[in-house]
C-alpha cells in the first residue's frame, strides 16, 4: 500500500536512480523517465544529472514576522542588499532586488558570478514624492541608477557563510544609463524612432538563462520611468541580453516582442531550433513562444544569440489550443477581410489598424494589441514560464485577475502536441490554483528543482496583506509542489518573507545545496522615513528596510 504523503514531514528529494529509493519510501513514488532523454531546456536545471537528496523539511506556518522564515535545520546569508558597494568603483546595488541566476567561476559551487535584477525604487532610495507628485532631477537620476541589474561575485567561505567579494573585477552594475544595442525587426525602424541603439534599461523584473550561459532580462512595467525620464516608450519593454563575464555584451532582441515582459524560459524543438516562452505580466495579456528560423549549435556558443533575432512569435489561443504566428503578414490577412471587427483590447478603425500594423517592425512593437488581434487568449496575468525538465510539459503562473473573479491566481499547465516545444497545437491543465485549499495565494515566480519538484513564490500585494480573503496566508511565501507521484500538486511552505516583502528570484547552484532568493521591497507601505513599517533584514543601527539577496543553506544529502 502506498503512503499517503505527509504534509507535516515532507521529502525534497533530488533526482532519480539512488533518489528513488528516498522517494518510494516518502510516498512520492518514482519519477517516469529521465530529464537527460528530453529536449535540453536551459531555465532552473539544477544539475538534475547528480542524483542527490536535500533531505527532510517540516513546512513552516504562514506568518506576520517582519523576518525571512525558514524550516528548522537550514538558514540564511545576507549576500547583498540595497545600497551595498558592490566593486572597486564603488557601484551601488540597486532597488527591488528580483530574478537572481548564478553562474559558477572554474565549475565552482561555492564561488561564482551572481545576476540579480532590480525592478523598481521607493522611498528608501528616492525618498519622498512631493505632494504634486512631481519628481526632482535627483530623483530622476536616482531613479534610473538603482533600476536595472547588478553582477556581482559570490563565495561561500571555510565557515560555509556567503559573502559578496567587492574585489571581483567583474562585478558591475547594468541600469538606466547603460548603453544596449537593438535587434531583430524593429532595429532601424520608424516604429523605435530608427534607433539602432537604445539608452539604459529598467523595470526589470524576472529573466532566463540561455543554452549559451547568457541571461536575459526582461522589462516590465516600464512606462513610469521612461516618461519621467523623457525617454521614448518604445526603447523599453524588450527582452535584454546580457554576458555575465563580458560588459560590453549588451542586447536588446525585438523580434521577442514588446510587452509587460516577466521572464523567459528557453528550450529546443524536436529538430533543434531555439523556443522562448514568455508571460505579459498585466490583467488580460496573453502567453507568447518564439521560435528561431534557424537551428542551435552548441560548438558556437555565444554566437547562438542570433537565432533570437530572426525567428516567429507566437501566441497562445487556450480556446481553440493553437499557437497563433503574430507576425504582419497574418494581421494584414485579418484586416483585409470586409467583416473586420476589432477583437476586446484593441482600439482602432480598420484603416487605421492597417496603418499602424505595416511591417513586422510595427508588430513587434505594438505586441500587446497585435496578439490580441490573430487571437491570443487574454489571460489573467501571465508571470513566470518555466518547463519542466522532465516531461517537457510548460507550466505557467498565472498570479491573479480580480476582474476575471480569479482572486488567487493559478498555475497552467501546457502540453505541447508530441511533446515538442516548436509545435502548433497544445492541450493544457489547471495544475493547481490558489487559496484556502491550497495554502498559497497568487503564485508568480517558479522553479523546478532536479526532482521535478516546483518552488513557487507568491505575489500578494502589500496592501492586501492580512486583509479580507488573503488573512490566511499572512505575508507572502516560498513553496514547494511536486509535479509527479501521489503528492502531486500539494503545497508545503518552505519561507515567509518580512513583512510587505514579497520573494522572488529562486536560483539553485548546480549541486543544489545552496539557494540563491530575493527579498523585495520590505517595508513597501511606509510613507514617513522615520516610522518605517519594515527593518528588515535588520542590521544594527539601520534605521530603514532593504531589499537584498540571500544564500540558502541546509539541503542534505539524505536523511533526516
């Protein structure tokens, strides 16, 4: 008989063969297959080849502490915060600390290149906005500064402690006044301005990492800034690429699309060429894939960051279950026929959608309406993407949409047609949704883990903390949900965040027994800077909150 899954004493077990035994023994039953047979996908694969175990945690309880929890036996580093010198030049580590991914130094777990994104400001870096709202040229400039991205040196010393090593001379910070080259079909265009380059880049929310070990970055809600900074909108809102170990490697790829962007995932098809998922993180935005026209080549390595320029976006249609190709030629299709009806979302007469829908430059540009157009599903706020390594099937946070009625968000699941990620067709699934049955509210960032377990992290806003329906759930949380056996689609909390705070940015290194985590804009409710309503992560004599990134520790191989 097998046992029922124990919410209380819950197995995090790593990989299969040896692991196996771990996991029939903890009721989670064996995993089908091996992630190694599948199409390689580059997204959160914790060396899944290494067979190891990370042993037994108790989920924690939801909590109101103004602390970062976590299960008894594991503990955390403070590796950077905001504002912390980061380099020999004295660069400062920005705001609204978000993706995090980690890039080993000669193979190292322990010592390696840390990628963290900063999303946006608030008080404790800007400091008040005057009563008219307007902000002053400081502000501005501060603003720009502390958004963006942050490559930093990490190294866990003889005592197991994580540190950030200021030496490290490639420690650097990316952000509003960095210089990106544009690619891909709107570069040059009337649509961007005939900008072939653009300036800085901010809003920068979660990303992925690419089978070439670069990162991209992705920019969200970008128009705030770019508007007080009097900078043209359509520069911002692309997929970014940046090389952790080289700075003057900086991309902007359009043929991504142009939309609220939270993060990517990146896998192969069946016959090799390159696939982006990607999430529009706002209330009824749809879920895109690309697909590169030509095939990846691992002996060219970095080189492979072409195929992202030349390639078809798609977009998903969850009624009918097909890809639909969001390109010119198709919208130019749609507006010829005398029946024309502009779908929900999209404002315009036919003439002048044709006007505005010219070439793939104007498509890739205006992405939201020109999905909505050859008919993406509007969804309810599509945030991070991930595949999973095992089964090749793509899970999707969709966090919440009040207007839909969808309260506490869900998590989709897609099953591309074969199991190939460059297919047109697909079915898909609730894999789980949010609330009280659940023990979480509005997932957003994911992570699988070797086994195939999926680490959530949750989104409630601030100002909903412990109020109406989201009492239950206190401050918002790290959870764990395994993907397979019999305690498939069951939550366990592993971490609750400070208060106001939400975490983000889950990174294992590749042995799996380190955990790379954001804590993001603590404290995010305070107006006075003397009456701040979060000190974390509270060192002494701080007399404000701070966003930062923290190292994990505690993962065992087996046991308890």
């Amino acid at each position: 008989m097998v046992k029922k899954i124990d919410r209380r004493t819950f197995l995090s077990y790593m990989g299969t063969g040896a692991a196996a035994l771990a996991a029939a023994s903890a009721g989670l039953g064996v995993l089908e297959g091996k992630a190694s047979a599948l199409s390689p996908t580059a997204d959160h694969l914790f060396g899944f080849k290494t067979n190891k175990v990370s042993g037994y945690f108790e989920p924690i309880e939801p909590s109101k502490e103004d602390l970062l929890l976590l299960p008894k036996g594991y503990r955390y580093d403070v590796v950077a915060a905001f504002d912390d010198v980061i380099n020999k030049a004295g660069e400062k580590f920005g705001q609204g600390s978000d993706y995090n991914a980690y890039f080993p130094i000669h193979g190292s777990n322990q010592r390696g290149l840390l990628v963290n994104n900063h999303e946006y400001t608030n008080i404790f870096s800007i400091g008040p906005i005057a009563a008219d709202g307007k902000w002053t040229k400081e502000q501005v400039e501060k603003d720009l500064y502390y958004q963006g991205m942050s490559v930093i040196e990490v190294f866990q010393d003889k005592e197991g402690v994580w540190k950030m090593d200021t030496s490290s001379a490639y420690a650097r910070r990316i952000n509003g006044f960095t210089a990106f080259e544009l690619t891909g079909p709107a570069r040059g265009t009337s649509a961007v301005g005939g900008a072939t380059t653009a300036k800085g880049t901010f809003a920068n929310c979660s990303g992925g990492v690419t089978l070439w070990n670069t990162v991209l970055s992705c920019e969200e809600n970008f128009s705030e800034t770019a508007e007080r900074a009097g900078l043209p909108l359509t520069h911002y809102g692309w997929v970014v690429e940046i090389d952790p170990f080289d700075g003057k490697y900086l991309k902007k790829h359009t043929a991504l699309g142009r939309f609220n962007h939270e993060n990517t995932a990146m896998g192969l098809t069946a016959d090799g060429r390159v696939v982006v998922y990607m999430g529009d993180d706002k209330k009824d935005a749809c879920v895109y894939k690309f697909v590169s026209k030509g095939k990846y080549d691992a002996s060219k390595g970095r080189a492979n960051s072409a195929l992202l320029e030349d390639g078809t976006l798609y977009v998903a249609n969850l009624k009918s279950g097909k890809w639909a190709a969001v390109t010119a030629e198709a919208i130019a299709k749609l507006l010829a026929s005398d029946g024309f009806k502009a779908p929900s979302g999209v404002k315009g007469t036919r003439e002048e959608l044709l006007a505005k829908f010219k070439t793939q430059g104007d498509v890739v540009t205006n992405c939201h309406e020109a999905a909505l157009l050859v008919g993406g599903t509007p969804t309810d706020r599509p945030e991070d993407i991930e595949i999973s390594p095992f089964d090749n099937t793509v899970f999707v946070s969709h966090t919440n949409n009040d207007t839909h009625g969808n309260i506490h968000g869900h998590i989709t699941r897609i099953f591309e047609k074969d199991g190939d990620l460059g297919a047109t067709e697909f079915d898909f699934e609730i894999f789980i949704a949010g609330g009280r049955q659940s023990g979480f509210s509005s997932p957003d960032n994911l992570a699988f883990d070797s086994s195939g377990n999926l680490w959530i992290v949750t989104d409630i806003s601030s100002s909903s903390h412990n109020k109406g329906v989201y009492k239950t759930f206190m401050n918002n949380g790290l959870f764990v949900v395994p993907t397979h056996g019999p305690g498939m689609a069951q939550a366990m909390q592993f971490a609750s965040a400070p208060v106001e705070s939400e975490l983000t940015g889950p990174f294992f290194t590749p042995d799996e027994q380190t955990l790379f985590l954001s804590v993001q804009h603590p404290g995010e409710m305070t107006t006075d800077l003397s009456k701040p309503t979060s000190l974390w992560p509270h060192r002494p004599g701080d007399k404000i909150a701070r966003c930062g990134v923290v190292a994990i520790s505690g993962f065992r191989l087996g046991g308890k």
